[in-house]
C-alpha cells in the first residue's frame, strides 16, 4: 500500500471509530481559540494601535460596536447556511477567510482601512459558532453534550488569556502588526489540518438513537426564524444571554487599556491581566459548568434553566463592587467573578436550546442567539466609547445589575409558565419526525 493510500485508510479508520467525537471537539477548540482571540487582540495592543493611527475614544469604541453589530446582521444567515450546506465546509472555509482578514489587519495603514478590516472579520467570524456547535450537537448525545460545548468554550476563551499575553508581549517589542500575521498564518495553517480531518455527519444522528437522521432543513430563513422565536423558552433564554454580552463586551473591550492607563500596567501585563478576568472564569466555568449542567440536567433539561437562573443571579453584586473600586486587586477580582457567574449560568443555555429546536434548525438557532448577544454586546463597548470621559468605565458598568434584575425575572416567568409546556412540545415535534 502506498503512502498517500495509506494514510487515507487510517484518516478513514479514525473518522470511524468511537473516539472520533472526540477529535471533533479538539479540531473546533483550536479554531474556537483563533475565532476569539482574532476579534479581540487589537484590544490588547490598543495603545500602539492609538498612537500609530491617532484613534479616538469614541472610535475605539466603534472598532468593536461595527464589529458586533454587522457579526449580529450577519449571524441568523450564516447560521442558516450551517443548516443548509456541509458544516464541515462552513467551518474551514470561514476560518480561512477570518484568518486572511486578520493578516489584512496587520497591514492596515489607516482608521479607514482598520475598520474595513473589522466588518470583513465579523462576516467570516458570524459563520463558525452555528456551524461548529451544531455539528458538535450532532455527535454528541445529551450525556456528554454540554461538556463537548464546554470544550469548545474553553477553547474560545483560553484564545485571549494566552494570546492576550503573548500579544502584548510581541507589541511591547516587535510592534502591533507581526501580531496579527502571525496569527492570522496559524489560521490558515489549521484550515488545512481541519480540511483533511474534519468530517460532516448526518444532520440529528445523536438524537436519533439509530433511527433515521433529520432531513436539511427546507423552509425559508424567514419561516425557520419564525418557528425558533415562536418558542418562549428559547425567546428568554436568548435574551437572558444577550443582556450578559453587554456587560461582557464592555470588559472585553476596554479593560486592557483600563489596565494600562490607570495602573501603568505595560501591555504585557495589560493584556495577560485584563484577559485572564474575563476570560479565566468563563475557562473555569467550561469545566465546571459543563460538568455540572450534565450532570444536573441530562435526563431533567429543565434543571438546566435553573442552573441558568440561579448563577445569573449570583452575578448580580460584581459590576456593582468594580464600580467602587480604588486598586487592581478589586478591580480584576470583580471582574472575575462576575465572568465566573455568568460562565456557569451561559454553559447550560446551549444544552437547552439544542433540546427546544428540532436538530435541522439547531444552527439557525443559535445564529439568532449571537445575533442578539452581538447587538447588545456592541450597545455595551459603544456606550463605555461614549462615557468614558464624562461618567468613566467604572460608573458605566456598575450600573449593569439593573439590567440583569429584569432578565432574572424574565427567566423566571419562562421557568414557571413555559418551559414544561416548551419541553414537551420538543419531545413531540422529534417524535413525529422519527416516525
């Protein structure tokens, strides 16, 4: 046998074999690492960034808000598209696209071109979420799936913590622009490694227990995104998570330079502290939450709302907490420990959306879910862009708990009213189209 045959029959082999799950998981952790850490690292050398290009507060601001909100345009459709077409050609094909938007990056020359770059990015970046969790849903039954999309939220935020570091580090002595080549070069160097491994499976193979997968999806993006929001749960749910996005992409966006102008952090130190507090929790909360939603939640999916519900709660007293703090120790410390709540609590809204939709749909749906996170998330990085100067960072995200109050009573009328209602419902539709 020759050596390229080979090697085929032993990809064939892997791809057939038990542990295969598995190294799906692991192929979509690394791309997860690089679809994260390409849309925040200018974040991490933003003062080189300011410097070279004179960009102002507001712009600044503008950077992530145009970002956001065209990934949010752009996010029912491209998760549509992961309904409809090959998710394993979705998934390498806008990871080769982001990874040559972030060498474009690089070389930006002006704050025209910089933020051409940053639309470009959110419309290959929109396309890989869907995609990548409803293929993972696809292999994984309900007994290990929260803990695969743990996986795979691990990897997004592990991205910022070691690339928010190591972009500092090439800042502070090579400059801004090697950064993001060189990222942007892995990506490319993974769309290839992901070519060769990744595999599609038939759409709804883990929810049918032998029985025949769910047909690709056949109605328009206007009836499929109809059907999603006609289910209340999965309405509460979305915007239980958006509303988080809000407070989340404020500390994404602007606590590396908060870091840095306030406590004369270098940007090494910016970078590797600022995106350890918000990105450490939600890696610790993957592997805790993940764990947990399982084992909660896997034959009982409405115990997932309540694990949901109760750590958005416990979120409740940290903005509140960074907006009275004095030193860094406070600050960090705050900021962790809201992103740990939340991490917790957003660990079983996947899970349980993935019970509500019917399999053929299940990548639209989440297309819709970051839409509104990217919506709100941008509101968030805009607003800090806008006040920054007359209320500061501070004051700005303290005043996220009031926000959060409304959606903990919005998850509670969906937990006491809908839920059983929306669950049984689920159970049927599936039901009916295995039969």
């Amino acid at each position: 046998m020759s050596g390229g045959n080979g090697f085929r029959a032993w990809r064939e082999a892997l791809a057939r074999s038990p542990g295969y799950k598995w190294v799906v998981v692991g192929l979509l952790f690394f791309s997860g690492f690089l679809n994260l850490e390409d849309r925040v690292v200018i974040f991490s050398v933003m003062p080189l960034i300011r410097k070279e290009l004179m960009l102002s507060d507001l712009f600044v601001g503008a950077l992530m808000t145009v970002f956001l909100w065209t990934y949010a345009l752009c996010s029912p459709l491209a998760g549509f598209f992961g309904d409809r077409l090959s998710r394993q050609k979705v998934i390498v094909g806008c990871l080769t696209l982001w990874s040559l938007v972030t060498v474009a990056a690089g070389l930006a020359a002006s704050p025209a071109q910089l933020m051409t770059t940053r639309v470009l990015l959110a419309v290959t970046e929109a396309f890989y979420i869907p995609a990548a969790l409803a293929l993972v849903a696809d292999y994984h039954t309900t007994a290990t799936r929260a803990k695969a999309v743990a996986a795979l939220v691990i990897g997004m935020n592990l991205g910022p913590i070691v690339g928010g570091a190591g972009a500092g580090w090439i800042g502070d002595h090579y400059g801004w622009r090697p950064t993001l080549i060189v990222l942007g070069g892995a990506g490319l160097a993974l769309a290839l490694l992901q070519a060769l491994f990744l595999r599609d499976i038939p759409v709804g193979t883990s929810d049918g227990a032998g029985g025949p997968a769910a047909p690709r999806v056949q109605a328009s993006l206007g009836a499929t995104v109809a059907e999603i929001l006609r289910t209340p749960s999965v309405v509460a749910i979305m915007v239980a998570v958006a509303i988080f996005s809000l407070g989340a992409w404020m500390l994404i966006t602007w606590l590396p330079l908060f870091l840095y102008e306030s406590f004369k952090m270098n940007l090494t130190q910016s970078g590797f502290f600022g995106n350890l507090a918000i990105t450490g929790p939600v890696f610790l909360g993957a592997l805790g939450g993940g764990l947990l939603s399982d084992y909660v939640g896997a034959r009982q999916p409405k115990r997932r709302m309540a694990l949901l519900l109760g750590f958005y709660v416990l979120a409740l007293p940290w903005p509140i907490l960074f907006s009275v703090a004095t030193g860094p120790a406070i600050v960090l410390g705050s900021a962790f420990l809201f992103q740990l709540c939340r991490a917790f609590g957003e660990l079983n809204s996947h899970p349980l959306i993935f019970e509500l939709v019917t399999p053929e749909k299940r990548s639209t749906a989440i297309g819709i879910s970051n839409c509104l996170n990217s919506l709100c998330g941008g509101v968030g990085a805009l607003a800090v862009g806008r006040y920054r100067e007359s209320l500061g960072f501070q004051t700005v995200f303290g005043l996220v708990p009031i926000i959060i109050a409304l959606v903990a009573g919005g998850l509670l009328l969906a937990y006491l009213k809908f839920l059983d209602r929306d669950l049984a419902r689920a159970v049927q539709r599936r039901t009916n189209a295995a039969g």
